[in-house]
C-alpha cells in the first residue's frame, strides 16, 4: 500500500515551490517515477492521517528534507494513541462467592473434581475411553514418568 500519486503529486509540488532547484537537485540523475514510488512507499503510513503529511508541510526546515527527514517531521504529528483505563477490582467478596460456587459444583473435591469422578467411574467398572482415562491419571499423578 501507498500514499495515491496525486497526494505525492501535490507534495512534490509544494516542496518544489517552497525549495525551488534545492529540492529538485536532490533527484538529478533518477527517474521521478522511481522517486515519487518511494516517497508514496515512505508514507504510506500517513495515509489515513494526511492531516500529519500538511502539518509537516507547515513546519518545513530551513533546507529541503530528504524522505527520510520529511517522515520524522510528520510523525511529530501523528495523534497519541488512547491509553486504556484499568478495569475496575475484583471485590473479595465476589471472588469468595465464585470459588464456593466452584467448589460446590464439583462436590468440594477442587480444581480436580472432574479427574476424581473420572476416576470413581473407571474403578466402578464404567468404560471410559482411552484418553478420558489418561487425562484423569495425569491430573492426578497416577502415571509413571
């Protein structure tokens, strides 16, 4: 993605007028195309925020900039990014009535309710599939490392 050719058009030619044969100097010998590719490629990222493009254009240095130059000035004028606000704490007593709603969901056994039912069922003779056996074991420890 680049800056549109018109936009790069209109920039060449106010740097051109402002600079006159000092700006155009820095391109003897190149293809203008070629040039003008690579300043759109260069500020490409200007190209949702060309408000940053004219503000650097109203604060031009003393000697025409190079594209590297031109980019820093508009970068001065890029928005500040919006800073998100922390969410708001946790109040303990909420905390303290999800963990109880946990515990008792899984029977106060803990985290690990669900691989001691696991459990209970494989050794009441229920079949369990393969890998429902293997979660249980590892969760519990029971498998040999």
């Amino acid at each position: 993605m680049s800056l549109p050719l018109p936009v790069i058009d209109r920039l060449f030619a106010r740097l051109q007028l402002t600079y006159g044969r000092d700006f155009l100097s820095n391109f003897e010998g190149l293809n203008g195309g070629d040039v003008k590719s690579m300043w759109g490629h260069e500020l490409a990222g200007f190209a949702n925020n060309l408000q940053a493009i004219s503000k650097a254009l109203e604060s031009l240095p003393e000697r025409a900039p190079n594209i590297i130059q031109f980019k820093n000035i508009c970068m001065r004028y890029l928005p500040e990014p919006a800073v998100a606000l922390p969410g708001p704490a946790a109040k303990p007593e909420v905390i303290a009535a999800a963990m109880a709603a946990i515990t008792s969901r899984e029977g106060g056994t803990g985290h690990k309710g669900w691989a001691k039912r696991l459990k209970s069922r494989d050794e009441a003779g229920e079949v369990l599939n393969t890998n429902q056996v293997r979660c249980y074991k590892n969760a519990l420890g029971l498998h040999p490392n």
